[in-house]
C-alpha cells in the first residue's frame, strides 16, 4: 500500500535545472523534494559552459567562488590540416567592468557543476532522492498527487501544490500532459566522450578537419580535470565502434599522428541533436524547466545556461505564490522564458550550420530581458539608456559606514530590492513583505563615490528601480509617479505586511 505524504514543490529531474531551482526554494525555505530515476550523479561533460550571466546567477546562489575555483578559461581552439593552420580565440574575452564583473565564460564539466550545485543543495539541508522515479500524477483543484517509486519498489504518493518537470528532453511530465514539442532532428551525427589522454598539450583545444565535417575530430582539454573531451562528426547512419579501441582508431586516422595515446574512457554518448521548444511551459499546476521545455544543439554554450535560468526565473515566482501570492504569477513565466529559449536556439542552430568557431557577446546572455513582460513598467519623464524589464546592472559603492560594497552584493537574497536615486527625505516608498528599500546619494544608506551607479543607471534625482529577486528590472518610476510602485510591486505578488 503506498504512503501518503504532503509537500509544496515536487521536483523531478537533478540536473542543473533542478538542482538550481531547488537551491533557490531551499534558500526562500520552501518545502519540496527533489528526485531523479538515475541511480547516481550523471558524471560527464555534456554540458561544459557557464556564459557572464549564468555567472551572475550562480553567485546569487552561492557557488561561484567553488564553480569558478574549479574550472577555468575557455582555452583558444587550434586549427590542423596536416599541419598547424592558426589558433583561434573561441569564447570573446571582455574585462571584467564595474556594471558587468564577469567578461568571459568559465569552462567546467556539467557533471562536476552539478557537483557543486548538489554541495550547496546539502548545505540547506536536502538531497536529491535519486533512484526515485515519477510513475504517474493526476492535477486536482487545489494540488498536484505524484505518484513516485523508489528502487526498493515503495511507492508513495506526494499530495503537493506544484509539480516542476526538469526531467530531461525525453521529460515523462511534458509527455504525460501532452505538450507538443515541435522542432527538427538537425542532420549532424556525433561523439562525445571524456577521455585520458597523453601526447597532447593542455593550453589549446586541438581541431582536425575543421574544413570537413565528416572528418572533424577535437580534443579538449577539461579544465577541473585531467580529461580531454572528445568531439567528433558520425555518418548519419550505420554502426560506428565507440570502444576504447574504435575510439582510439579514429583519433589516429583522422589526426594522422601516432602520440596520441588513449589511455582510458570514462564516458561516452553518440547523438543526434535536436533543435525543439515546448507549445507550453505551464499546464495549471505543472511547469516545465530546463531541457524538458527545450532542447539545444551544443554549439554555443547555450542549454546548461538557459536551463540554470529558467530555474532562476522561476524560483521566486514560486516561493511567492506557495507563500500566498496569485496563481496567476506564474503565467509570467512561460512568457518571460519561452521567447528567450527561442532565440537562444537560433543561435545554436545558426552557430551548427555555419560552422563558425568565434563566439561574441551575444553568447554570454547579458543583453537577455524582460521588456514586454507583464511584470514590467516603466513611468518617468525621460526615457534613459537603461529600459526597465533589462538586466540590473552591477556597481561598486559604498556603505553609509563606510564599508566598500557592490550593488550585487545588496541585491542578493531572495529580497525584491527598491532602489531611491537622490530621492528627497519626503518621499515615500510602498512597505511590503520581502522588499527591502535602498537609497543612493548624500543622504542615503548607498554612496556613489565613483559614479559607477550614475554612469550604468542613467537615472533622473528622484527616480525609484524595483530589481526583481532574478536581477531585472521591474520598473522604473519617477519622482512624483511614486503611486505607481504599488501595482507594480502588486503584479510581482508583493503583500502588504
């Protein structure tokens, strides 16, 4: 006979979509569980790209310092015919600036992120329930009954508010209610595998045959490792041997060198990619995360980050609505997200076709917003180059005690934050549950000695920035519209205390 148990968040799938929504319920303490029918942790690279933004959102989180620790710079990628042709930044390095901290993306393995991701996990007091499978769920007015089983073939039925499908492209939950997933089977075949390797250098990222994608083959090294990812082009249809050996075979037919030693293969995965967005992102109680709402080719970097994202994107609105906010909240979220996965496959698409090997700022989703969001106002007399629905920017600034400080620094937590530029001393800010209110200038708690502020906010004294918990903009308000920050924060799901 199955247990019955009651929760508020069922999650189901551990990879980095789950694994950060559950940091960010965890951290607003909201109850869940977290599952995934795998046995163990998924080990391989996959994944291996943390762009500038997911960057900003990891340190929300607090697992920068470990991800960043870990792994590394993208090394520059070198080009052989039968010889060295050149060597070729991949990933657009920026200095680091006081509005955007991060200028560059960050190599790491997906397994070994993952890791870090389930450390912080543990650090709020849960685990992923692994070896737990969703067989079944049945939405009801008022909840969600989940039916799980674990491998000992307990079942046990979870009556929760929402259930969160991040379970992979092949998502049993975007399948069980129905969701069409429309998109192509792209017409490249491959390989990746992670691989000891000894006769090359580890400073580049090796690349044969560029020119002939039947032939291309590359060797990266994995920063946080002693691995090389491999990456090489498959005929679209016949057997290919991926033994150690076969593998070992091709490196050396299609690099023409005999140093390359393979030594061992800890992982391995032959694909065909796919290019594919959920129709829907949300079924009433049900919504889809990460993979199981889009799938992306590898090119580009781009899937890991869109899917940390969504969780990001999600996770508050969640919170809130578990904490008695409207139901309504979440339909926000398929329409902030959707469009963004969008485009985000179009450059992955684009990036596999074309075969381009540079990858400029539009990769690292700094320039990714909100603008017709129904969670987005904007009311001032003169419209600035900062556009409410944008990303926040980052400034250093100082205490009122002194103490150096930066705008990131204030924004993070769950809180939503209330930004006062100059505002005089008369001028009143709404009170709300879970809103803090800052104050920049002379007067205020905030001190913009170096004028970092003025210069990424563009703002008018007396102007009012409400930054959302996922660092955008929500609105912008000026001196004198103040009455305006109350449907504002109202459509965001803020309570009066």
């Amino acid at each position: 006979m199955a247990a019955l148990s009651e929760g508020k968040v069922l999650i189901v799938g551990a990879g980095a979509a789950g694994l950060a929504l559950a940091i960010d319920l965890g951290r607003r303490n909201i109850p869940f569980r977290i599952i995934d029918k795998a046995k163990a942790p998924f080990s391989g690279s996959r994944g291996k790209g943390i762009q500038p933004r997911t960057q900003e959102v990891l340190e929300d989180l607090g697992v920068l310092d470990k991800i960043a620790g870990r792994g590394g710079p993208y090394p520059p990628m070198r080009l052989y015919g039968p010889a060295v042709i050149r060597d070729v930044a991949m990933m657009e390095a920026r200095p680091a600036r006081p509005a955007e901290p991060y200028g560059q993306p960050v190599m790491l393995p997906q397994g070994l992120t993952e890791g870090v991701l389930r450390e912080r996990l543990a650090e709020l007091g849960v685990r992923v329930e692994f070896d737990t499978e969703l067989i079944g769920f049945k939405q009801r007015r008022d909840r969600v009954d989940a039916r799980i089983r674990s491998s000992s073939g307990r079942s046990e039925v979870l009556r929760v508010s929402y259930l969160v499908g991040a379970d992979g492209g092949a998502s049993f939950v975007r399948k069980s209610l129905k969701i069409g997933f429309p998109g192509e089977l792209l017409p490249v075949r491959a390989v990746v595998a992670d691989l000891m390797v000894e006769g090359l250098e580890r400073s580049v990222w090796h690349t044969w045959n560029a020119e002939d994608p039947s032939r291309t083959i590359a060797l990266c090294p994995l920063q946080g490792t002693d691995l090389f990812q491999l990456q090489a082009a498959l005929p679209l249809s016949g057997e290919v041997d991926l033994s150690e050996r076969g593998l070992a075979e091709m490196i050396a037919a299609r690099t023409g060198r005999t140093d390359i030693r393979l030594r061992q293969v800890h992982w391995c995965s032959a694909f065909q990619p796919s290019a594919r967005l959920a129709d829907r992102y949300r079924v009433e109680r049900v919504l889809l995360a990460g993979d199981a709402a889009h799938v992306h080719p590898p090119t580009g970097g781009q899937g890991l980050n869109t899917s940390i994202q969504d969780s990001y994107n999600l996770g508050w609105k969640l919170a809130a609505v578990v904490d008695g906010a409207p139901d309504t909240l979440l339909d926000s979220y398929e329409i902030e997200r959707r469009p963004v996965a969008a485009d985000v496959l179009g450059l992955s698409t684009n990036l596999l076709r074309t075969g381009e090997v540079a990858r400029g700022r539009e990769y690292h989703e700094l320039d990714l917003g909100y603008f017709e969001s129904p969670l987005t106002c904007e009311h001032r007399s003169r419209a600035g180059r900062l556009k409410a629905g944008a990303r926040a920017p980052d400034a250093p600034c100082r205490s009122a005690g002194g103490q150096p400080t930066r705008l990131f620094e204030v924004f993070r937590g769950p809180q939503t934050t209330l930004l006062g530029f100059n505002v005089g001393a008369d001028a009143k800010a709404p009170a709300c549950k879970g809103l803090q209110i800052r104050r920049i200038g002379e007067r205020g708690d905030l001190k913009d000695d170096g004028g970092h502020i003025a210069d990424a906010y563009d703002f008018d004294p007396g102007d009012w920035a409400l930054i959302r918990p996922d660092g955008y903009l929500g609105a912008i308000v000026g001196a004198g519209s103040e009455n305006v920050l109350d449907d504002c924060l109202s459509r965001m799901g803020l309570i009066e205390p």
